[in-house]
C-alpha cells in the first residue's frame, strides 16, 4: 500500500510540475491598452479580451488533444451582481499557433449558464448560453 501511494504521489508531482512548466511558457505582454498572450519559445501572440480594464492574470495551463489550454481571468462585469471571466486561449503544439480564446467560466452563475468547452484531438465543441 506504501508503494503505491508513493507512486501516485510521484505522479501528482510530474503533473504539477509539467503544468508549471507550460505556464512559464507563456506571457502577458500590455501594448496601450491591449493585452497579448506570447508563447515564449515560438513568439507567437494573440489578444486577449478582458472586461472593464482589467488586467489579464494567468492562472494555469492544461493539456487536452493537440492543444496546450491557457486559463486567465478577464475581468469582470455587472452592475447588481458581478461576474468574473475565466477564459482559456487554445494553443495547438503540434502546429506551433494559437487557434482561439474561448469563455471558460462563468465565477459568480449557476452551471446552467456555464459555457461548454469539448476538445477531442482535433475537434472543438463549444456551445455558450450568451
């Protein structure tokens, strides 16, 4: 039993640490008053869309498909309930460029208002209420 929790625990740690490595990966760079997502190493770019000025704040990276996920918040809007934006930019690996920036999370509405975000090898499927 101590074998494999030790073995899991090796496993969750690779994963973290792949995960940390991918974000290093990327940047914010703020030309005027426009925010750029940069993969480092190509230097490719795309613009980031955000909410009320706010300033783009990466939270993490994941992996489904061909595509490296990049999750930022966007910002926020509202006026009697605000609701922060979490999109996530899709980079594929396999072709060295940014495909699109998707809504990922809705913070703040129920999950009947939550977009959906599928991604298969090469397939997207995405579907939004908004």
């Amino acid at each position: 039993m101590k074998k494999i929790t030790l073995i899991f625990i090796l496993m969750l740690s690779f994963i973290a640490q792949s995960e940390e490595e991918n974000i290093k990966n990327f940047s914010i760079l703020k030309v005027d008053t426009n925010h750029y997502l940069f993969e480092n190493n190509t230097n490719k770019s795309i613009q980031l869309k955000t909410y009320n000025g706010a300033e783009p704040q990466l939270i993490k990276t994941t992996k489904k498909g061909n595509y490296i996920l990049v999750h930022y918040k966007a910002g926020s809007t509202g006026t009697s309930k605000i609701i922060s934006h979490i999109h996530v930019v899709l980079f594929n690996f396999t072709k060295n460029k940014f495909n699109k920036i998707y809504p990922y999370k809705y913070v703040g509405l129920p999950d009947e208002n939550q977009p959906f975000l599928k991604i298969k090898k090469s397939e997207i499927i995405f579907k939004d209420s908004f």
